[in-house]
C-alpha cells in the first residue's frame, strides 16, 4: 500500500470510529502524545491526551448516531507527516434533535511505525454565503 493510500485509510479510520461513537476506537487513531492537538467547531484549543481523549468522550456519549459524507479530500505527505484537508458534510442526531453541518477539517497524521496516527484535528464550519452573494475573491 501506498504512503497516500495508507494515510486515506488511517483519515477514514477516524470518521469510522467517530460515526461508531466508540470512544476506545477514537484512542486506537490518535498518537498517544502530549503534543497532540484537537480543535473542534467552535470549541477553544485541546491539547494532550487527556484533555483530547476527554472531549471525545464527552462528544460522543452526547451522540445517537453520526454520519459522514466527505469530498474534497487533499493529502499532502513530506517525510513522516501527512495533511488531510477535507470537506465533511455531517448528520447528528443527539438529545437536540438531528443537526446537518459542514465542516472544513485539517487532519494532521504523523507515521509511527508501520503506522499513521493523528496528531492534529482542526474542524471549522463553513458559512455558505446566500445564494445572491458573490464569493469572495
């Protein structure tokens, strides 16, 4: 397998154990390391396992089902580290009721190993202008 192919496989590793809402399978794709970092949507900057593997568990014991649909995927690799840009386009049913977002993500992998595993996530919502306004250029 490919570094790209094995990096796609460790990103959508990650959307499976979120849409699983497994908390155990969120620990397998992360690296355990104190430099790790997380940036939900709209939440403050996470860093270190515990505070990180704190969130997650915090998100997805609030969760009935989660569902991904990604595009735009781009992946960039230099040496032992991978970016993944991507575009989720996301179904949440939870105790509010069912949500639809997008979202814009960073996904950050480091190869460890035989491995890849994140290191950084950064999701950021995307605001689509109305349909009459231009975007900007």
């Amino acid at each position: 397998m490919s570094d790209r192919e094995s990096v796609l496989a460790a990103n959508r590793a990650f959307y499976d154990a979120f849409e699983s809402l497994d908390a155990e399978k969120m620990e397998a794709v992360w690296l355990r390391d104190p430099r790790i970092i997380c940036i939900h949507p709209g939440w403050r900057k996470l860093s270190g396992w515990g505070p990180i593997m704190s969130s997650w568990e915090r998100i997805l014991g609030n969760l009935f089902e989660m569902k991904f649909e990604l595009g735009e995927i781009e992946v960039t690799i230099s040496g032992d580290l991978a970016i993944v840009v991507v575009e989720e386009s996301l179904i949440q049913r939870g105790y509010d009721g069912t949500e639809r977002s997008n979202v814009l993500a960073t996904n950050v992998f480091e190869r460890v190993g035989n491995g890849w595993f994140m290191v950084m996530h950064h999701g950021s919502p995307v605001l689509a202008p109305p349909d009459d306004e231009p975007p900007l250029q």
